[in-house]
C-alpha cells in the first residue's frame, strides 16, 4: 500500500468489459451476477473528459446492452491517492433501440461523502485487466475491449 498500486490516468482510459464479479467476504465467484453481466455485455467506459481543468478527470459510462436495447450511465469520475480511489457519480441515464433515445433523465449528483467508488487493486502490466473492489466491499474484474 505505501508502494501504491502504479495504476494511473491514462492506464484506466478505454472500455472494460465486466468480466467477473465476487460479493465482500467471499472467495467464490458471483457465477449468476458474472453471467448476467457478461450477457447483458456490461461495460465500462473510461475517457479522458476534453472540458476538465483537471487532468485526473474522466467521462465515465457504465452501460448495459441486449441486442439493439441499451441502458447507459454517464457521468464523471477522478483519481484520489496512490492506491487510488476511482469516486463517481452519474449526471444522467439514457435508454436506445438501436440509435433512437427513448429515455433520457437527469440525476440528483450525490454529496461527495455518497459517491460510488471503485478502490483500484490492480492492473495488469499490457493494461489489459483491470481489479478494484467497490463501495460495498465486491470485487470486479474487468478486461479491455
């Protein structure tokens, strides 16, 4: 932990495909929530964000799809510390079929103290997986697409 992880800004930008998923405490793998994911084909998106002032801030989508049915995500997220912190929020959802909006709504942004997060572990060195245990204490592992 004094070392930190190595992870840094430009290793988390890409998309990551949810690969597997553990719930906190557990060394067995969540096989129903993994599979859905992987089903549903449930990405992270990480982007660098064109309009920060900051240099440590990302456009983030969290996003799930079933044929030309998708449900995203979209918000903003930063890097705290060595072993960094990914905190998160979403400003909006948005409901396609195909490249149709059906839905689009606006979200409250949470205090700062409520904020998601992801504690990164680990990355890989061809940045190609990516480890990090979220709020709620699971573990997820994603691989780049």
């Amino acid at each position: 932990k004094k070392e930190g992880s190595g992870i840094d800004y430009n290793n988390l930008i890409g998309i990551w495909k949810f690969e597997s998923v553990w719930k906190q405490n557990s060394n067995n793998e969540n096989i129903l929530a993994s599979s859905l994911l992987r089903i549903f084909s449930a990405s992270l998106d990480i982007q660098k964000d064109p309009n920060s002032k900051t240099k440590k801030q990302f456009l983030i989508t969290n996003s799930i799809q079933f044929g030309l049915i998708s449900i995203k995500f979209l918000g903003l997220g930063n890097l705290k510390g060595r072993q960094p912190l990914l905190p998160f929020f979403f400003r909006s959802i948005e409901l396609k079929a195909a490249s149709n909006v059906i839905f689009n709504r606006s979200l409250d942004i949470p205090e700062e103290k409520n904020k998601p997060f992801f504690a990164l572990i680990a990355i890989d060195e061809n940045q190609q997986w990516l480890s990090a245990r979220g709020r709620s204490g699971g573990l997820a592992l994603w691989l780049k697409d």
